[in-house]
C-alpha cells in the first residue's frame, strides 16, 4: 500500500485541519463536516462548515464522541444526495455505520468524501464532562500511548479502528509513523485524486503504519476475546439478563442515539406497546406480580434482532446509557456472534449486501426442524 | 408432576400453506394435543422476530413458525427470509442463553396435515420434557 507522508507542525490536529484546508482551497471539497468545540468549550458538535477561519476550534478526533458521525451524515443526506461536495472526517466506527446507512438508504454517500483517522478510542462521555481540562490531558496521553485503558470499554475491545479494514476514501493513519509524521493512504479513486490535486502523490511506502496497525489489531483482537468471555458469563441466561438489564428506567436513550436505528417510528415506541389494563392485569394475576415499567428486557432483545446484524460497536448508547447498563458491550457481542452466522461484517464495504436482504435457495438446513 | 404439564406453544401459521394443513388435519379429524394456539399470518416472513421473544418473555412455553416448504412460498420468496431471520434469532437466544429449543421453524405444506398433527405431537412432547418456561415466574421482566 502507498501513501502520502504530511509532516506534523504543531500538533497532529493542526497539520490535517491545514490539510483540509488545502482541499477547500483547490475546491476539491465545497464544505467540511467536522467535530468543532462548542462555545461553551466543553464538548464537541458536528459542524458544516465553508469557512476556512471557522476551522480554528475543529478537532479532527475529538476525546469524546458526543454525536455519532454517520447520525450527522444521515441528517444531511437521507432526502437525496448532497449537491455539493463534502468532506466528512470522522472515526473508523463512524465511518463504518455510514456505510450501513447508506445500505439503509439513509445515506447518500455521492459527493461525499470519507476520510477517517486511526483512533485510540473516545472517553466515556460522562468522565469527560466531569473535568474537561483533565479529560484533553488524559486524551493526549490516549494518543501517545496507543492502549491507554482511560478509554471507553467497548474502545478497548474495538479490533477495527485502525489499519487497512477501513473502508473510506482517504485514511489519515497517526499509528506508527515516524520523525513526526502522518500517512495519507487513498482507498479509492476520490481519495487518490484529491492527494494528486493537492500534489502530494501517494508514492511513498507505509509499511511501518501498516506492521503497527496489524500488531496493534492483533492485541485488540485478544482484547476482545478476553472481554467478551467475561461478559457473557455475565450475562448469559435469563436470570442474569434480568440482572444486568434490571437497572433500565426504560428511557430509550440507546434507541435513539443509535446510529443504525434509523426508523421514523420505532416499533418499541408505537402504539402497538401500549397496551389496555386488563392486558396488565391479566400479566399481574398471572405471575402475582408485575413490574413497571414493563417490557424492558424485551425492548432489549428485541432491538438486538432488529439492528444487531449491523451494529458497529461505536458504543454511543452506553455513553447515553443514564443507568450505566454495559448495553454497548452486550450489543456488540450479540452482533459479532449473530454476524458471523452470515459472514458479515458491518461496514466493511458497500458491495456486501444486508444479510436480510439476501438468501440462497440451499443453505440454513439446520434451524429447520423436519 | 410434570405430567401433567400441559405447554402452550403459539404457532404462527402462514396463511397459504401451514395453516391451511392445519386445517386439514382438522378436517380428516386427526388426533394431536390441543396445546398449540394458532395465529394466522399472511406469510411466515410476517413474523418479527419481536413477536417470537414477546411470546416468549411472557411465558409461551414454545413458539412454532411455520410456512410453506422453500420454493413454495405463494409470494415466491418469502421464506426464505423467514430462514435467515430465524438463524439470526436462533443465534441470539443462544449467545444469550436462553433455552433456543423453546422455538421452532418447520415447513408444513396445505396437503400436509398429517404431518401438521406430527409435528404438534412431536413438539409437545419435547417441550414437556423441557418443562414450563422459566420466564413465567420471573417477576421482574
């Protein structure tokens, strides 16, 4: 694989906003969709933005995912394509659920430049809200020592944020370079025209990013293993999903920052859950007993088989999780799990079809009883 | 005790095939227990996986899906779809530990009802060896 080499100048932030600014320069993008700090200073937003001088406060990889990317990308693009071009800088898991998205129709990625970043990981949104001077030095830390466990568990556990698996149009990798500096790599015609255009070709050798991205998954990989063996003791068996779920006030918070839940009308909200009294009270006599507000283990579970073929593990909902439910971790290993039975992986490219939009006429014989 | 155990499996029966062999075994007055409640869905592919763990959760011992046979879906292709869902929840129930004998897909055609009594009988009598289903008696659900 090749790339282009940029020399860090004051900071990594710094040298890719000049970057992009050289991009909008040359019109190679009309506007970039980027996280800027808030004026209040204490959190990041999306932002579109044309203005060069407005990119002073934009973080190409903020210390915290408060909005999921592909939720932003979606909100510009579900009506139809944008007639402009743009340039969305965002996470590998954000990256990933446009992707997704835009199989659900609900991203129109024409005239749309993906460009990610190797991520360390975000803080848990909560810890970063608490101190924000010492959530940007801890976040500092994060990206100098590649592992930092001040990281959100489901970071920790994410084998796909760094190297080759990304599927966007231009890769800015920040693992493994050396002397201060950061690749470029096109992983497609747009982003290899863009590095042509700005005239910085991609001609030099990223073989050290590409040893330490691999080594790095490598480690991530046995990361996950290790976790999901100790949550699924956990979790597994009703008793024990009862526990785990037992805390959920049943605000739909994870429902609604989820970035692959994209249904105008949630079935879980609809009218189809709300039910007479007598339907409770028949429950009640039966059991002697009823909790309310009902149905939360089945809101679970139930979203589970409606997005769990193509969760990304971005871990939004456990940062909007009020009760602190390991919901993102959970997700994600009922996604891995019942992702496989198809060989899919989420995000990994626009030509893999939905696993339920497809079927071969011979296979599955085993989940059929004769 | 378990005995007399008697479980109810909700069977959601396509309209076009396994209902109709439903039918058929009632007409030709075969003998199968009387533990399955039917529902009739206009296509096996109808079923939401929610309505299966809904069932489920509030304490149906077993829950039956049930279409035509792969190829003769009356809308080509339907079950097919019905397939791939159904792994997909037959995963989840297992990564999460729960009990994926309590459900069932079976192919039952319009002509089949002997079959349709055979797999009512079968059904019931293993879900009697599984016993009640756990989650009648959880309280906080």
């Amino acid at each position: 694989m090749k790339g282009a080499i940029l020399k860090i100048e004051n900071s990594i932030e710094k040298t890719i906003i000049e970057f992009l600014k050289k991009g909008l320069d040359k019109k190679l993008f009309d506007a970039l969709l980027i996280p800027v700090k808030v004026p209040a200073g204490d959190s990041y937003a999306w932002v579109l933005v044309q203005d060069k001088a407005l990119l002073e406060d934009a973080n190409p990889l903020p210390p915290v995912m408060s909005v999921q990317g592909a939720k932003a990308l979606s909100s510009i693009t579900r009506r139809g394509k944008s007639n402009k071009k743009i340039a969305a800088i965002m996470r590998p898991c954000e990256i990933r659920a446009s992707i997704e998205l835009s199989k659900l129709q609900q991203i129109d990625l024409e005239n749309i430049c993906l460009v990610s970043i190797d991520c360390p990981g975000a803080l848990p949104l909560k810890d970063y809200l608490e101190d924000t001077k010492k959530g940007i030095d801890t976040f500092k830390k994060v990206i100098k020592e590649w592992g930092n466990e001040s990281v959100r568990p489901i970071c920790q556990m994410c084998d796909k944020s760094v190297g080759l698996s990304i599927q966007s149009d231009l890769h800015i990798g920040i693992l493994g370079a050396k002397n201060n500096e950061i690749y470029l790599i096109p992983s497609s015609q747009k982003g290899k025209s863009i590095l042509e255009e700005i005239g910085i070709p991609a001609e030099e050798s990223t073989d050290n990013w590409e040893k330490k991205t691999k080594e790095f998954v490598e480690t991530r990989k046995k990361n996950r293993k290790k976790a999901q063996s100790t949550l699924s003791e956990k979790v597994m068996g009703l008793d024990n999903l009862l526990e785990t779920f037992s805390n959920c006030i049943n605000c739909h918070n994870c429902q609604s920052v989820c970035p692959i839940c994209y249904c105008r009308q949630c079935y879980f909200e609809s009218e189809k859950m709300k039910l007479s009294s007598d339907d409770y009270l028949i429950r009640a006599e039966s059991k002697g007993i009823l909790r309310f507000l009902p149905d939360t283990l089945l809101f679970h579970i139930g979203r589970m088989t409606h997005m769990s073929l193509s969760c990304v593990g971005c871990g939004a909902c456990e940062d909007a999780c009020p009760m602190s439910i390991k919901v993102a971790q959970i997700f994600s290993m009922v996604g891995d799990k019942s992702q496989k039975v198809f060989n899919y992986t989420p995000g990994k490219s626009i030509e893999e079809q939905l696993p339920l939009k497809v079927y071969e006429e011979d296979e599955f014989h085993e989940v059929e009883k004769p | 005790m378990k005995d007399d155990f008697e479980p109810t499996i909700i069977g959601f029966l396509c309209r076009w095939c396994s209902y109709a062999g439903a039918d058929l075994a009632g007409t030709s007055r075969l003998q199968y227990p009387p533990s399955m409640l039917p529902i009739r869905v206009m296509c096996s592919s109808r079923v939401d996986p929610v309505f299966i763990i809904t069932a489920f959760l509030r304490g149906a011992d077993a829950v039956l899906v049930a279409g035509c046979h792969p190829g003769d879906c009356h809308y080509i292709e339907g079950n097919y779809y019905t397939r791939r869902r159904f792994a997909c929840l037959r995963k989840i129930f297992e990564t999460l530990g729960m009990e994926s004998d309590r459900i069932r897909l079976s192919w039952i055609s319009a002509s089949e009802g002997p079959r349709f009594a055979q797999v009512v009988t079968d059904y019931t009598d293993k879900i009697k060896k599984l016993g009640p289903n756990p989650a009648k008696k959880e309280i906080f659900l």
